[in-house]
C-alpha cells in the first residue's frame, strides 16, 4: 500500500480517497501523518490520483493541493504567531515572579538582621540595597546567611531572566523594542494580554497601560487624568520636566501604536521610521 | 524567454510587489531577482510553460511570480511565517502556485506532496546551502537540472567568495554534473550560481 496525501492507495484502489475537506484539514492531517514515516521518501505520480479516481483531471489535483498546502500553511503561520507573543508574556511574568520573590526575601533577611542587631534602622539613614546586603553578609549567623545566599542567586537570576525578555522582545516586537526597550515593549505586551489585543490598541490607551488603578480613579471623577502607565519606564519620560511628561507620553504612544502594527503586520525593523519618530520624541521634551 | 529590448519580461497578473510594466509585460528585474540576473549574463534554462519547477527558499514570492508566469507549475517551499505570508498572497492570484510551509533541510517531511520536477531553482542563504540541494535531489527529473544560488557570505563571511564557491561546486560534484558557476555581478555581489544537471 501507498500512502499519499490524497488517500492511501492499494493496486489500483484508492482506500481513503473519500478523505475529502472543503478546506483540507483532513489531507492535511493524512499528510502530516505520513510525513517523515518512510525511510526513503519518493516524489510522487500525480496519475496516481487520476488512476483511483480520487481526482478529475491535473487542473483538479493542483486545486486540492493547493487547498491542503494553503491550511497547512496558515495553520503553522497562526500557531507562530499565537506561540511567540505567549511565551514572551509568559517570560515577563517570570522575571516579575523573582522580582517579587527576591523582594520577599530580603525583607525578611532584614528583620533577621535587625534581630540580631537591634539598633540598625533603614529608615532614619536609609542605605544602598547592595550597601545593606554587604553590610548583612559580615559575620551573618547561618539563617540570614542562607537567605542571602538565596537572595543572591535570585539577583543573578533575574539579570538573565532580563536579558533572555529583552531579546525575545526584539524578536517578536523589533520596531516596539526599538522605541521603547525590550523590557517595555513586553510589559505592554503583558498588559495587553496578547499581542492581537495590543495591535487593536488606539495611542490612547497604549499611553496609560499600566495606570488601570489611576484610569478609573478619573473616569469615576475621582482624580485627573494619568498622563502614563509603563511608558513612564522609559528613561525619555521620566527624565523629561514634569509638565512635559504628558506630552512626551503621549507622543511616544503614537509612534509606538504605529510600530506596533509594523511588529505584527510586517515583522522586520523600519530604521527610517525609527529615526523619524525618534526626532519627534525628542522634539516634545524641549521647550516649546 | 521574452525579452523587450534589454528588458527580461513576463506575462502575467501585474502588481505582485510593484514592478515595472512595459506594454503589458512585467519587468523582471535583475538587480531584485537573482534568476533574472542570470538570464541577463546570458545563462540559464530556457522556461517552458510544460515545465514544473521546485523553488526552495521562495521566501516573498516575487522571484516565484515571475517564474510561475512562465511554466506549468511551481512547487514553492519557504519555512519563515512572515514570508510565507506575502507568498499566500502571491499564490492566491496565481494558481499555479503550490505553497510549501516546510524547511528545505528535510525534504523527507513534504515528499509526500511533491511530484517530481525538471528544474530546482534553490536561494537559500545558508551555511549548509550544498547539502540542501543535495538532499533535495531525489525530486529531479532524469536531466532535470538544478540551479543554485550561493551567497558566500552566509556558508563562511571570514573567507574568500573564490574559495567558497570552489569547495562547494566540489561537493555538489558528487552527486551532480556542475555544467557551470558563474558570479551574478554586476547585479549582485559576493553572489554566485552553480548550474548542474542530475547524474540519473
């Protein structure tokens, strides 16, 4: 017996020709099935098909696998696109859970300290968190040495995990991370949910993702408007005079909701957009 | 091949990615694609619309328009999704056109889709570039004939283009008849096309 993509052929009989879809997920499912199963592969004779009756004529045979090579196809291309962006959220997540982590941690690796010694206190003369770990790590008795052990291994840890969602970062959003950093571009991300939500997003909202608390503190009339979310991460806003803040935001978000749909539709880094949206972000924090 | 003037052309749906029209004919330019500048230094197989062509590494389709334009069929294999994107595009004016989401290293997994054809046209920019178009053999006709393109930059950017196109036609060697290589300057640099025909 023969196995083809259009049925599985026996002598001259075709066994499965009745396999047939309107838009072949069914031979597409045969193919992929006996796909990497012989140990020699063949091409093969398209008569093959005419013979069993599977098809009418050549012009017929090229239209049915042009119909199974087509859903192959958009499958892959949608489970690409679905996998990426799912695992670069998912990437975030974690560097955020050792961030919570490492910070839990130390708070207790504080108060053991304090327990030892009393008379410290970070609030009067508040010191460098590496200062304080130092400082801790002298002479620390083997509970508060284990913890900052630990504490050490998860600072390590989150640089990696850092690095790793920068690059994927640059991978699934070029142009975003371009703009805004891999970090910011896969909080966005991770905010939106997904990146098909994200692409949607008018500037708008890409401006204040992250500010959900202040968003509806002002659509209640509780509050004024948050001028950013996560943007305010970019060292281009914070550094920015605090009245031009806003105006920065919001200019980011522009061009970032236009290299948005860039990452998603075409996929490859614009360098000439890149320059002239850098100009204008620049533009907005000076003077006017 | 049809030519206007010095002007390699083709007959078919235009607009594909932009290109020139001349009297209802598209132009297929040399400096894009890379079949094109090989017909223009004067080499290459004749297209016939009987013919049925396996490109591996069609990559956006434009090559592969042009190419389907000419023959009967055009088997067109590419593995990255952004591409294969446009390539749907492509394909779905062209019907002529049969688009393989699959890596070309393993043509074991899409054999079971493939007729056999009388020309492989392969532009792959990869350092194991010879060994693809090897594998890919057993889906050549007797005399089918293989033409690929060599970006000696992507087998090894630290040696000599020379060296690198030597040592590959030398490995095709073994399992082809090289009846040519030639460099495609002017039209692209550091590239290369070793045309060969199948030992069957």
């Amino acid at each position: 017996m023969q196995r083809y993509w259009f049925g599985d052929v026996e002598g001259s009989e075709c066994l499965s020709c009745t396999l047939r879809s309107s838009d072949g997920r069914i031979e597409a499912a045969h193919a992929a099935a006996i796909a990497g199963t012989s140990v020699e592969c063949h091409p093969i004779q398209w008569d093959v098909a005419h013979a069993c009756g599977c098809v009418s004529d050549r012009s017929d045979y090229l239209s049915r696998l042009r119909k199974v090579c087509f859903f192959i196809a958009q499958t892959r291309i949608a489970a690409h696109f679905s996998r990426l962006d799912v695992d670069l959220i998912q990437q975030t997540k974690s560097l955020d859970a050792l961030d919570v982590a490492r910070n839990l941690l130390l708070e207790r690796a504080i108060d053991l300290y304090r327990a030892e010694n009393p008379s410290f206190s970070q609030k009067i003369h508040p010191m460098h968190e590496r200062k304080l770990i130092g400082l801790m790590l002298q002479d620390a008795p083997g509970p508060l040495a284990i913890l900052l052990e630990e504490i050490e291994g998860l600072t390590r840890a989150r640089v990696r995990m850092a690095e790793f969602v920068s690059e994927m970062a640059s991978e699934v959003l070029p142009n975003s991370s371009s703009l805004v950093g891999g970090l910011v571009a896969a909080r966005l991300l991770v905010e939106a949910g997904a990146i098909d939500s994200l692409v949607r997003m008018p500037s708008a909202t890409i401006q204040v993702l992250g500010a959900r608390k202040a968003l509806f503190a002002h659509i209640k009339g509780e509050a004024s408007s948050p001028k950013h979310g996560i943007l305010f991460q970019h060292s281009r806003v914070h550094n920015a005079p605090t009245r031009f803040r806003g105006r920065v935001a919001r200019v980011l978000a522009a061009q970032l909701a236009i290299a948005i749909r860039l990452d998603y539709y075409r996929g490859s880094s614009d360098p000439e957009f890149l320059q002239k949206a850098d100009r204008r972000i620049i533009r907005a924090g000076e003077r006017s | 091949m049809i030519w206007m003037g010095n002007a390699l052309v083709s007959k078919g749906v235009s607009g594909v990615y932009g290109e020139r029209i001349l009297a209802g004919y598209r132009v297929w330019d040399p400096f894009r694609s890379k079949l094109a500048a090989i017909y223009h230094l004067g080499k290459g197989t004749e297209l016939k619309d009987d013919m049925k062509i396996l490109y591996l590494g069609a990559a956006h389709g434009t090559t592969v328009s042009h190419i389907a334009d000419y023959v009967e069929v055009v088997y067109a294999v590419e593995f990255a999704p952004r591409p294969m994107q446009d390539l749907l595009q492509v394909a779905r004016i062209r019907t002529n056109i049969v688009p393989i989401m699959a890596d070309a290293s393993r043509p074991d997994l899409y054999a079971c889709l493939l007729e056999e054809v009388d020309l492989i046209y392969q532009d792959i920019a990869q350092p194991k570039q010879a060994e693809i178009a090897i594998a890919n053999g057993i889906f050549l006709k007797k005399n089918g004939m293989l033409v690929m393109i060599l970006k000696t930059r992507s087998v090894d950017v630290r040696r000599l283009p020379e060296t690198i196109l030597a040592e590959t036609r030398a490995i095709l060697n073994r399992h082809y008849n090289v009846l040519d290589a030639l460099w495609l300057d002017p039209y692209h640099r550091d590239h290369a096309a070793i045309l060969c025909e199948a030992i069957k």
